[in-house]
C-alpha cells in the first residue's frame, strides 16, 4: 500500500487545525486506499503540547491513518540518530540546522521530510496551524483531492484527469512532483496596516521584495498584489491546471512534494525568515518538472498571538529578514532557472549536487548593498511611528547580526545540501520513538504498520551515488508565519 504523510508543524495552540487535517487524513485514505500517515511536529509551549496530546488521543480511530505526535525532545532524539548514522561531518552543526532554537520554517518542514523518509512515505503534504479549509455544501474542501490524485504519476497519464493542460509537450514523461494551491482570506504578511497608514511607505518596502530590473508598472502592480494570495473568492468548482507551476502561485500551507523532491533537497534552514521555505517550488519550476495547480485554496486567518504585541515584533523582524535574504535567494533562484534540464541526472530526478553548486556561485549582493536596504527598512518602518517605530529601534540595535545572519543563511544551506543524502539514507526505517506512551491517539494508530518500510515507494534511486537496492505568471510570494 502507498504511504504518504501529511504533516501539520506547528509552535502555537491549534486544536481545530489538527482536527481538522485528521478529518484531511481520513478522507485521503477512504478515496484513494493509501495508508496516510498524519505527522504532528510540535513546538508548542507545556500547555498548547497537552492540549494537543489529549486532542490527538481522542481522535476517533479511522481506516489507513496512523497519528504520530512528536514534541521537540522526540524529534531531537529522531535527529541525533539519524545525523550519527549518517556520519555528515560537523555533527552538531547539522543538529542546529535541523532544529533550531529560533523559528525555521524550512528547519520545521525538512524535520517532515526526514520523518516521512523514517516511515516509508513516497509524498509530503504540509498543512499550517493558522489556517482551515473552506466548505461546499456544507462539506471541507481537502487539497489533498488533487494531491493524491496526480503526485508522483507521469503527467502524461494525468493530462486527461485535469481541467486543462498548459504543460509543454516535451515534459510528457516527466514524473509531477508538486501539487498546490494558495490562499483565500486574511494577508498572509501582515502589511495591510502599513499600506493603510502609508501607500507610498508600503509600496517602498514591499518593492524590495521585486527583482531589480522590472518595468515600473509590473512592479507597481507585483506590489499591489503582493502576499494576497488567490484573494477572496470562495469555492465553488475545482479548477486544475497541469503545468510547470510558477512559485508564487501556491503557499507552503497548501502544498505537497513527491519524495524525488524532498528526498534530495531540503530547505534552507535560515531562522526567523519568512518566505525560507519556498525554496523546493523555485527548484522544481526552474528543472521544468510538472506540477498541478489547484484551486482549493485554504483559508489563511492571523492568531491572537500574532496580533499581540510580542507577535507583531516578531513578525516585523521576520519580514525584515526576508527582505535581506531576498537579494541571495532570487541570485540563486535565477541560477536554477539558468541550469535548467541540467539540474537532473539520466533518470530525470534532481541532482543534489547541480544544486548545490547553484547555491555556493550564486553568492548574492555585496555587503554595501544590503546595508543600503537595511536602511530602506529602518526609515519605512521609523517614517510610520507608532509601534513600527519601536520595530525600527529594534533593528536598528540588531543592525550588524541581521546583516551577518542574512550572508551566513546560504552557507548553513550548502552545508545542509551537503548533508541531506546521508541524512535521509540514515533517516530510512528509522522512525521517532514516542517517549510518552499516552502522547498519541489510541492504539489502533500508534507505531508503524507490519508493512515493508519501503513497500509501493517509486523503484528509482532518491538518492545520488547510492549503491544500487506553462508560462509563469510574474506574482510576489506569499510567505506565511506559522511553525518553528
């Protein structure tokens, strides 16, 4: 039986959300006879961790799904393991980069991908804690429909299960190895405010976000729509385009990556960097490898904690550092662009390597010019007063540690390349170990199947030198705060 897992991370209190991805869970296991195993990673503070405890263990049991629930102690002993196994030099260091003492939205989701490899799955889905699905007749809409659907087939064999098709012919045989949506609702950045306050202000930082080089009036346009997602519209009829999906046409809330992604490239693990996580769409768009873009979108809404006070420090610092790592990620996202076909190997999967390579050349700016737009930031958010302007004084103080953590993110992601192959090899058949009996749900979820590990997984090597056993529409990102 095919396994896959859908994975939930989270680092704040989110009951409805995880009873609601379970609710996703059985319903991908009832339509497609896949074993789905639902993966909470959790960050959470003492009080949220046993609300989340006694939710998982009152969920009812259910078909095909198999409920793990592992706090930051049980993924710290599924790392070392795995990172000892694995022999990758700079132990520690790979540690860190996996799990972190900041927020990493990537460190959160590779957490995932080493798991989902632990449990024998053959796809990813990730699902976020401030979001929920949206209804027709009365019914969720689960993205895990298209998900399952398409994944991991030839896209050949998927063009006739789609509402259209917009993939270049010459891609037929290729494996699609993305399916997602985005979102309706509520900003997943919280710039309304500034706009508000300020449209000039607003249009200044969001601009940074745009690549150099753009006509005035795409650019004015990219930063209207910027972070908005598919807006506000409801559903009401699915809506699938086979295609090589752009990268800003799908949140990281909504997504979900075949195991010939993930099981070779992870994510940068920058910390307290929203938009680190985008980094696998930018490298499966700039391969040429299909995908599905669906329309069920998820309903993205902003949490109390992120509307406190604290929240909205945290949250200023983060688009901050987004906005510094961006000179350094689109060096790179061009460079996968450039390679092209050349970022796959005989068997048309992506070569660690060939990446890897992309992400040491493409070095970025020099220093002075991410000093300069350090400066853009501190005077926007100085010119808005108010709160903003506390935000300002914060960077101000944090100057020379946020600069320095912008130039050093890339070099901690060449080094995690590096890594990963070993990582995941030594991460197979090896599976956290809950250290609460009670922690999960009841027995009927608990621990792995008696199946072979590797059984209905693709036949093909994830993993390089291992022993044999349509157009895209130019739109901003739309990085959403969520895990750590």
């Amino acid at each position: 039986m095919r396994r896959v897992c859908l994975t939930l991370p989270t680092d704040r209190a989110c009951v409805p959300a995880l009873r609601a991805v379970a609710e996703e869970a059985a319903y991908g296991a009832r339509h497609f006879g896949v074993e789905v195993h639902l993966l909470v990673l959790d960050s959470s503070g003492p009080a949220a961790l046993a609300a989340h405890r006694e939710a998982v263990a009152a969920l009812p049991p259910e078909p095909g799904v198999v409920v793990h629930h592992f706090d930051e102690d049980e993924q710290r002993d599924f790392l070392r393991g795995a990172v000892a196994r694995s022999g990758a030099a700079g132990p520690d260091r790979v540690l860190d980069l996996m799990l972190p003492s900041g927020v990493s939205y990537g460190a959160c989701t590779n957490r995932a991908f080493l798991i989902a490899e632990a449990l024998g799955c053959a796809s990813v889905h990730r699902r976020d804690s401030d979001s929920r699905y949206q209804y027709l007749d009365g019914k969720q809409v689960f993205p895990i429909h298209h998900e399952l659907t398409a994944l991991g087939r030839r896209a050949a064999d998927v063009a006739g299960l789609v509402s259209r098709s917009r993939l270049d012919p010459a891609l037929a045989d290729r494996p699609v190895a993305v399916v997602g949506g985005s979102f309706v609702g509520e900003m997943s950045v919280d710039v309304a405010e500034i706009r508000a306050l300020d449209p000039l202000v607003h249009e200044e930082l969001v601009g940074l976000s745009v690549p150099a080089g753009y006509p005035e009036i795409w650019r004015r346009n990219l930063v209207a729509e910027a972070f908005r997602g598919a807006g506000t519209t409801a559903f009401t009829r699915d809506l699938t385009t086979l295609t090589t999906v752009g990268p800003t046409r799908v949140d990281m809330c909504n997504i979900a990556f075949a195991r010939g992604v993930y099981g070779r490239v992870p994510l940068p693990p920058a910390t307290d960097t929203i938009g680190s996580d985008y980094f696998l769409l930018h490298l499966v768009h700039g391969a040429r490898l299909p995908g599905v873009l669906h329309n069920r979108h998820i309903v993205n809404f902003h949490t109390n904690e992120r509307r406190s006070d604290a929240g909205f420090l945290a949250y200023q610092v983060r688009l901050t550092k987004f906005l510094l790592a961006v000179p350094y990620l689109q060096a790179v996202y061009a460079g996968l662009a450039a390679a092209g076909d050349g970022l796959l190997d005989g068997d048309g999967l992506v070569r660690t390597s060939a990446v890897a390579a992309v992400v040491r050349e493409d070095a970025g700016p020099e220093p002075v010019e991410n000093a300069e737009r350090f400066d853009v930031v501190e005077r926007c958010y100085r010119k808005l007063g108010g709160r903003y302007a506390a935000v300002a004084d914060v960077l101000a103080a944090r100057r020379e540690r946020l600069l320095d953590e912008a130039r050093q993110d890339m070099a901690d992601f060449a080094l995690l390349l590096d890594a990963w192959g070993p990582l995941a090899r030594a991460s197979e058949g090896h599976p956290p170990v809950p250290a609460h009996g009670d922690r999960s749900c009841s027995p009927v979820h608990e621990g792995l199947p008696s199946s072979p590990v590797h059984e209905d997984r693709p036949s093909s090597p994830v993993h390089e030198d291992r022993p044999p056993s349509p157009a895209h529409e130019n739109r901003l990102p739309s990085p959403k705060g969520s895990t750590a």
